[in-house]
C-alpha cells in the first residue's frame, strides 16, 4: 500500500468510521419509510430528468420527502429559492394543490436543462412563477462578510448558537474538501465553532470564504452581483415583500454565500405555523445553512421538525411557532 493510499484509508476511518449510526439531530425521528416513499416516487415520477450527475441523483428524495411534507401540511404559498432539480417536484405539487409557487435564481437555465424534453417541462412552465435575480444587493454581501464581526445573528445571540454549531459539522465530504479545511484551521481536529466565531462573534476568514465562493476567489462573489446590480436584478426580495408578502414555505437552496444573508432577511416573511427548510446543511461538504440551521435550533420561535442525514448535504425543516 502506498503512503497516498494509506493517508486515504486513514482519512475514511476518521470521517466515515460512525456510518450508519442515527446522527443526533435524527435521533428523535423516523425517517426510514419517509425517505423509503420518497425513493419510490422518484423511481415513478421522476426518471426522466436529466439528473447532472450521480450525487445529484441520490440527492433527490430529500426534495420529494420535502414537497410530500409541505402537501400534507396544506402549504398553499411556497417560495424556492435556488432553481434546480427540486423545482420539478414543486412543479407537480403545485398542479396537484393550485399552491402558489415562486421560484427565485439569478439564472434558470441550468435548471431549465434539467427538465427540457421530459415530462416535467410543461408543468414547470405552467406552474411555477419564474423569477431571475438575487435576492440581496452586492452591498449586502459585502457588509455581511467584511464589516465588524457580529454578534447577534437572526435576532440570536451568536454565543447561544455554539452549542448547536457541532450538530450540522460532518466529515463525510470529499477528501479534498477536508484536507483544504485542514490547511486554513492550521490542524485536523478543528470544530466548526473554532473556524466561524471568535470571542462569540461570527466571523469567516477570507480563506474560508474563498474556498466556499466561485473559483476559490471571493472576489468572483462581488464580482458576479455587481453585474446582477447593473442588469436591475439584484434585491429581488426586496420587491416581493414590498407590500408585506408572506410565505408558509421557504426553501433555501441558494449560492453557498447566500443562505447565511438570506436567513436574517426572510425569517420574518414566514407565517407563524409555516416551515423554512433548508438543503446542503452539513460542513464542510457544504457552508451555507449552518448558521441559519443553528440559529433555528437556538430560536425559541422555532422548532425543527425534520431532518434527513441520507446524503451528504442533508435537508433540515422547522416550524415557526410564534
């Protein structure tokens, strides 16, 4: 065996060496038929998309168990916020409920590819109302990142997120990715809580920042909304709920930069009784829902009412309560 094949066995038994134990967040929960259901409805419904890539694939029941979970519950006002594999699955709830359903990216067109030439085409044109843009302005970004480290987030207290920070920090990602963590913590037992806060402030360091951003460069992030901002399609929340627009599902699937500006700004747009759901919510495979998960689980108004550990990104669903 050589030594490259050896740092990578060492590197399994590290990251993957609880597979297939229940995570604590699911501990509570019986997902098993749920996920079951879901895998069979896409082998039924869902065969005919033209799926990216394998993980993409494995992904999708987490987006019919999600759509199932908000058919159940009546949601009748859902807004998706990155387009993609899911927007099919809210596509077909939409025309079996009359939900209305509004579909948020900056760009459709990967999305539109997906489904082009299935079954699925039609009714996304039909029951999805289509929105291009962000939904942030680059001046958000820009404070959010760059200005003084915060010590609040979503209306919580940063220092009360600590103890929820360890529940979303899982090691099975690529080995590339962890290695690359490895180098920016500066050792390989880091806690995500160490890399993302200091004296109970949130603060990112640009290398982390980097890593998560379009070509390893967060420049690219400034760079990309500021041609958004001069087409006039940056801050498209901020028309959505000009006159006060209330969802009872959110689904935040946006840029890896996106969910953690997102979170704080539509929190409040949620009626009391609906859901935020939440994908890619595991680090360091992923960094955009850890904080805003976190900060669900620390927020008395809220309460987590679902959470599937399946795949590597992961999908969380909360309830507000008040």
């Amino acid at each position: 065996m050589t030594i490259n094949q050896r740092l990578k066995h060492l590197y399994k038994e590290i990251t993957h060496g609880a597979a297939g134990l229940q995570s604590a967040l699911t501990a509570d929960f019986d997902n098993v038929s749920a996920m079951e259901n879901a895998r069979a409805m896409q082998a039924r419904h869902y065969a005919d998309l033209n799926y990216p890539n394998k993980k993409q694939f494995l992904a999708f029941p987490s987006y019919t168990c999600m759509v199932d979970f908000a058919e159940q519950r009546g949601c009748k006002a859902v807004l998706e916020i990155g387009a993609g594999l899911s927007t099919a699955v809210w596509a077909s709830f939409a025309q079996r409920t009359g939900a209305d359903v509004c579909t948020l990216d900056a760009s459709v067109a990967r999305m539109q590819a997906y489904v082009r030439n299935t079954s699925h085409e039609e009714t996304v044109a039909r029951h999805i109302k289509l929105v291009e843009g962000t939904t942030f302005h680059c001046d958000d970004l820009i404070a959010f990142y760059t200005d003084e480290p915060k010590q609040t987030y979503g209306g919580i207290d940063v220092a009360s997120l600590l103890d929820h920070l360890h529940l979303f920090q899982n090691p099975n990602c690529s080995i590339k990715r962890w290695h690359k963590v490895n180098r920016i913590a500066g050792r390989w037992d880091w806690s995500a809580s160490e890399l993302m806060t200091t004296d109970s402030s949130l603060i990112l360091p640009r290398q982390l920042l980097d890593l998560f951003s379009a070509g390893k460069n967060f420049a690219n992030e400034i760079s990309f909304l500021q041609g958004i901002d001069s087409q006039g399609k940056g801050g498209v929340i901020d028309k959505l709920t000009a006159d006060g627009a209330h969802w009872d599902f959110i689904f935040f699937d946006s840029g890896e930069l996106a969910s953690m500006i997102e979170w704080p700004m539509l929190k409040d747009n949620i009626s009391i009784g609906g859901y935020a759901a939440f994908h890619d919510i595991y680090f360091p495979k992923s960094i955009k829902n850890i904080f805003p998960c976190a900060a669900v689980l620390a927020d008395p108004d809220w309460e987590m009412v679902f959470c599937d550990d399946s795949t590597k990104q992961g999908l969380l669903i909360a309830q507000r309560l008040r």
